[in-house]
C-alpha cells in the first residue's frame, strides 16, 4: 500500500485556517484520500474524502492537484476543540487503512 | 444507533493470561478491522476480515487471534497475554459509505 508522508506536529491559534499537506508520490489509480481526526482516548473519526480536485463540507476542504501525488486539508478558523491528531490515508471505503503517525495540531488561544 | 461496540472498555491482565475482545457493529457492515494504538503511534492493524466466517492478518498478527462468527461481531484473542501487547485496542467496520470506529479497549499486562 503506498505510503503518506504528514508533518508531525503544527500550532495554531484560534481564529486561524491550518492547512496540513500530506504526501502520497504512489499513489494508486483507483485509491481515494481519506482524513481522519482523532482527539485522546477516542477512535479515529471521519473528516472528509476525495479522489481529485477540491472537496468541501461543513468542517473542511480537501484540495487534490491534478498529478494527485499530494493533498491538503484545510480547516477554517480552528478553535481549541480542533486540537487533535490528523490522519492522511490512501485506499477505498472497504480496503485496509493502514496509518502512519499523524500529524498532531495544537490549537492555543 | 449504537455503531460500533467494543467490550470491555478497560482491563488488566496478569502475563500469560488470556482474554477476548468484543466487537459488534449494527450497520450491517461487511468489514471489519482490528487495530493496535501504542502512545504517540498511529494504528496499526492486527487482523480483519472481509465477510462472515473470514479473517486475513494485518501488519502486527503475532500474538492475537481473531473469529468472525456471526456478520455483526468480530472477536480478538490474545491466548497469552504478554506485556508487549500492552495498548489500546480499536475496532472498526466499514462498507462503500465509510469506515466508523469503536472507542477503544485500553489494555494493560503486567
């Protein structure tokens, strides 16, 4: 399975818009881009997915270029409650997520 | 709608000792994972299975054992359990809408 690259930690204050870029140059055809959230002593939960181009919903963007080999979530005016560990994952709704360490966003007020 | 029910929610054990997992999941769903969660670490997936009455191991097998009875529940068996397999422990099921996550069985040996 191919494998996502992610910064390990970022801070932020409340207010702001954090982007986390994920690396994924192995991309397979037919994989989708996943992110998932994770707060401590809770399971991964889902933010949002896409295959190409720009996704949006009610709590955030996905931005996929046109090569796909990365992607960027964008989370608008994060508040504390956004502080969390934030996964990138590769594959479709029923293949085997395999994860790496996440990117950890620190939210300060 | 519960989702997906993972029991116990905390346990310790004794090494050597062995204990299941439960997992059950009322969304119908057709997969379903078991995964690891050491501090600071992402997940890393024990067993899953595809389907009633299958399982396939994942990236960290060794040591656990898994049964998929019944399409609803997915159980994980450590048979004797050893301080390494001291860790967080989070199902989860999906189908073509998505995947969805139990909350987790925090387990320590000793």
């Amino acid at each position: 399975l191919a494998k996502t690259t992610q910064p390990i930690s970022m801070d932020s204050y409340e207010g702001q818009e954090v982007n986390i870029t994920c690396s994924h140059n192995n991309i397979a055809t037919n994989d989708y881009i996943t992110w998932y959230q994770q707060f401590p002593s809770q399971g991964p939960r889902f933010i949002i997915q896409g295959y190409k181009t720009k996704v949006t919903n009610e709590v955030a963007s996905l931005f996929i270029p046109a090569d796909r080999k990365s992607s960027t979530l964008s989370l608008p005016r994060v508040s504390l409650s956004d502080t969390a560990v934030y996964y990138c994952l590769l594959g479709g709704n029923t293949d085997k997520l395999i994860f790496g360490t996440g990117t950890r966003l620190q939210v300060f007020p | 709608n519960a989702g997906v029910t993972q029991t116990p929610k905390f346990r310790v054990l004794k090494t050597g000792q062995s204990m299941t997992l439960l997992c059950a999941q009322d969304m119908n769903h057709e997969y379903m994972y078991w995964y690891r969660q050491d501090p600071g670490m992402g997940l890393r997936l024990i067993h899953y299975s595809v389907g009633e009455g299958t399982t396939a191991k994942g990236e960290v097998p060794d040591g656990y054992n898994v049964s998929r009875l019944k399409k609803q529940n997915f159980l994980l068996g450590l048979e004797s359990a050893a301080p390494s397999q001291t860790s967080v422990y989070f199902c989860a099921s999906s189908s073509r809408g998505g995947y969805t996550f139990g909350s987790g069985t925090r387990l320590t040996v000793v």
